[in-house]
C-alpha cells in the first residue's frame, strides 16, 4: 500500500513537472535562500544574528505575516551591489529552469533597499541583467513589477514611483505589499491612478490578512488587473460572484498561506474550492526560500493534501498564463503546449 502511494506521488510529481508552468507572484527578496545570505552577508561584511544555515532556518518560524515581515526586511540587508540583485535574480531562474516555468513575474520592494542608501538603479538593473539572461540562456521569459510598501506613506510610494520612470521600459507593473493591516488600498489611489497615467499595468496584494473589503477596494480604487492573494474573498459570496464572473485572477500561495498561518493547515486551504467555483485562481511561490518551496512543491502539496486531480491542476496551469501579462499569441501557444502535454 505505501509503495503504491509513493508510485502515485512520483507520477504526479512526473506530471508537474512536465508542464509548462508561469509564476506571476514572487518577490525576488524572498528568493534569498540561507547559503546566499551566509555568503554575501560575508563579503558586504554584514553582521547577521546567525551564525549557520541551521541557525537561519530555525529563525523562520512566523506566526503571522508581520512576524514573517520583520525576518524578511532584515536578512535583504546583506542585499548591496548590483552583482548581488544580478546574483539573487539568477538564482532564482534556475529554480524555475528546473521546476520547468517557463515565465516569470516578478515583484521587487525598492524601499527595502533606498531605505538602506542602496540606489534605485543598482537594484534594478541587477535584476534586468539576470533576467536578460535567463531568456537568453535559460529561454525564460519574465516581467517586473515594482512594490510600494504599504505601510509607508503614499507620498514616499509616490517618490519611488517618479524614480522608476527612467526605467519604464524594464518594468511593467506596480504593486503593493507589505502589512496588510491597517493600510487599506484607499490610502494609494493617488499612487495607482498616476502609475496607470504612466502607462503601469496594476496588482495588489489583498485579502491575505485583510478581510474582503481589501480585494474589492484593490478592485475599485486601485482598479488592479489581479488579485495577490486574494482567499479571504471567500467570506464574500458576492465577492466571490464577482471575481468570477469578471474573471479577475487570484496568485494564490499555498506553503506561504500555511507557513503565516492565513490558513491552519493545507487540508485547510480553499484553493480547489475556488477553483470549482469559476475563479481564476493560480498556484504561486510568494518568498519560496522562507516558505519551504518553489513553484512545483506549491502544486505537490495542493496533490498530497487536498487531493488535486489532474484537471484541476491543467486548469490551475492555464489560469496562470491567461492571468499573465504576456500577450495573446503567447498566452495561446503556451496554453495550446499545455493542453497538448
Ligand atoms: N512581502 C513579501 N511577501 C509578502 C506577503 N506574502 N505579503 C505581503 N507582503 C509581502
Ligand atoms: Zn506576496
């Protein structure tokens, strides 16, 4: 009986791994996994209250998203030159050549770094040389999206958004993250509505501890494409009726809902159900070295304990490359490799 159930887990590991997949929320901070912190720590000659890999790993314990925050914003201290934003953001996409994503979008938080003296340059283009050659050498392909912390003030987000002009045509997209509590997406409408002026396509991170009323203010005032988060819409039957019926996409996280205890456990998590009700939900990493899992780990968890069929997770595989900001042939040519796979 268990050699079957572990030849069963094998082939659907086999499965996910075979399809073509699309990440569309990621913070490249949460990337940093504890060997990279250990070794740059080292050279920029930061001080880390840890002394080993194993140090580190027991520190990441949270109990909530602000407890997982404080841990985050400090190790992206040992975060100092271009080579390290270069270095951080290639490691990163050969996780996804391994986990076969073949897209990427993903965020980075500016003000964790200006707020350190790092200029806004230094950060962005490391990022854009690493992912310039991911396409080239990797074949994948990807998008930025710039974050504004919410809770700082929507003048300072206002700032970091005149700096990124200069830069773009490196980044398509704004978003919020940070605390949840307390910031209501009201408090950046002057931001979004002048990032869109811009030409910035719009996320926001809502209803992940903020009740539902976040997801629809990101919806009305903020006027996002897509929902970061998002599965406390759930307490919102016409809520969720919306979502549906205009198709706004969810990024879903899973080992990150569980590990900031959005949700108790996995078999908690209410991914599926949201699924089966018409959203166009996606399955993402969020800080994968703090939450124990890159994408495919993300889909194997929602197989072992939530019993994801193979319908379910094609159709979770598609929603991600519809809810992309990739255009329409290629949104069609990596659907149509899907459905063929
Ligand atoms: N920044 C990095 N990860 C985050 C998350 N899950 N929620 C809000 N802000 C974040
Ligand atoms: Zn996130």
């Amino acid at each position: 009986m268990e050699k079957l159930s572990a030849d069963i887990k094998n082939k659907m590991k086999t499965k996910i791994q075979k399809l073509p997949k699309c990440e569309l929320h990621l913070h490249i901070e949460g990337t940093l996994e504890p060997e990279l912190m250990l070794e740059l720590a080292q050279k920029n000659h930061i001080d880390l209250p840890y002394s080993d890999v194993e140090a580190i790993r027991i520190a990441y314990q949270f109990n909530n998203l602000q407890s997982f925050l404080d841990i985050y914003y400090a190790g992206a201290e040992v975060l100092i030159e271009e080579s390290d934003f270069e270095r951080l953001t290639w490691e990163y996409l050969l996780k996804c050549h391994k986990d076969n994503v073949v897209h990427t979008e993903i965020f980075f938080d500016p003000q964790t770094h200006t707020s350190r003296g790092i200029n806004f340059t230094t950060v962005i283009t490391g990022i854009h040389k690493a992912l310039k050659r991911g396409e080239a050498e990797l074949g994948i392909t990807s998008k930025v999206i710039m974050s504004f912390l919410r809770h700082l003030s929507a003048e300072e987000a206002m700032q970091t958004l005149e700096a990124a002009l200069p830069y773009k045509e490196w980044i398509t997209g704004v978003g919020l993250d940070s605390s949840e509590y307390g910031n209501p997406p009201e408090k950046f409408q002057a931001v979004f509505d002048r990032a869109i002026e811009k030409g910035f396509l719009c996320v926001a991170h809502a209803g992940e501890e903020g009740d539902a009323s976040y997801i629809s203010g990101a919806i009305d005032f903020l006027h996002v494409q897509r929902i970061d988060h998002g599965v406390r819409c759930i307490e919102d039957e016409s809520l969720m009726k919306r979502l549906a019926s205009e198709q706004i996409p969810l990024t879903v996280c899973p080992l990150s809902n569980v590990k900031l205890k959005v949700f108790q456990s996995m078999q908690e998590h209410n991914i599926l159900k949201l699924l089966d009700k018409g959203l166009v939900v996606t399955v993402n990493s969020d800080d994968p070295a703090y939450f124990g899992g890159y994408v495919n780990d993300n889909f194997l968890a929602l197989y072992e304990f939530l019993d994801m069929n193979e319908r379910q997770l094609r159709q979770l595989v598609i929603n991600s490359f519809k809810a992309s900001f990739l255009d329409k042939k290629q949104k069609d040519f990596w659907i149509e490799k899907v459905n063929s796979g």
